[in-house]
C-alpha cells in the first residue's frame, strides 16, 4: 500500500513527540532534579506523560490510515487535534514548570479540550467506518 503525505507527517510527528518525550523525562528526572521543586518534577512528568500517550495516539491514526477503511478527513481531524493538543498541554506545563510562570496554566485546558476533540474525532471516525 502507498503511503501518504498525510502517514508519513503523522508517522514522523508521533516519532518527534515520543523521542521528545523520553529526552525531556531523562532530563528531568536526572538533570533537573537538584534544581527544580518536587512539585515541578511532578508537572513535567504529567506533561512527559501525556505526550506520550497522544504521540501513541498519532502512530494509531496513521497505521489506521494506511488500512485505508476509514475516512482520511476524521483522521486528519483527530491527528491535527492530537498534535495542538500535545504543544498546548504539554508544551504550557513544560514552561509552568521551567518558569515558575502560572499564567501559562491558560493554555493547558485549551490542550486537553485538542486531546478530547482527538479521541472524539477517531471515535466518530471509526462509528462511520
């Protein structure tokens, strides 16, 4: 089967957001750790986490892509959600944590409501199929 534009950006997405998100976890826990709080640990390994969760997410869009049994306009949808999700939270809980900058707090439920539309967006996608 040809692969698209479309798998290989989210293919390659996925793989920035995971290898992104193993460097940042290592970073902290070992590079950061004698410099920022407990608590700011614990920020950036929520972001870590959820990063990984949807860079996983986005490697499920594209391998259901390649399927070719499902609709290409829900996955864009749910792999542009994913992706916005990933900088908007993760990216606003990074700079809560490295700045002390509470203000950034804002931005990280505009992330979760990417992560939901994502999850929906497959869900209806595959209710379709």
């Amino acid at each position: 089967m040809q692969t698209s534009n479309f798998e290989r950006w989210v293919l390659a997405t996925a793989a920035a957001f995971a290898m992104l998100a193993v460097l940042i976890g290592a970073f902290a826990a070992h590079g950061l750790k004698q410099s920022l709080s407990p608590y700011a640990l614990g920020i950036i390994e929520t972001a870590v986490r959820y990063q990984m969760y949807h860079a996983l997410a986005l490697f499920i869009v594209a391998l259901v892509s390649l399927s070719g049994r499902f609709s290409t306009g829900g996955l864009k949808l749910a792999a542009i959600a994913f992706a916005s999700g990933t900088i908007l939270f993760s990216g606003s809980l990074y700079l809560i944590a490295l700045t002390g900058t509470g203000w950034f707090g804002a931005i990280t439920p505009i992330g979760g409501i990417s992560f939901i539309l994502g999850w929906l967006a497959l869900m209806v996608c595959a209710l379709r199929a």
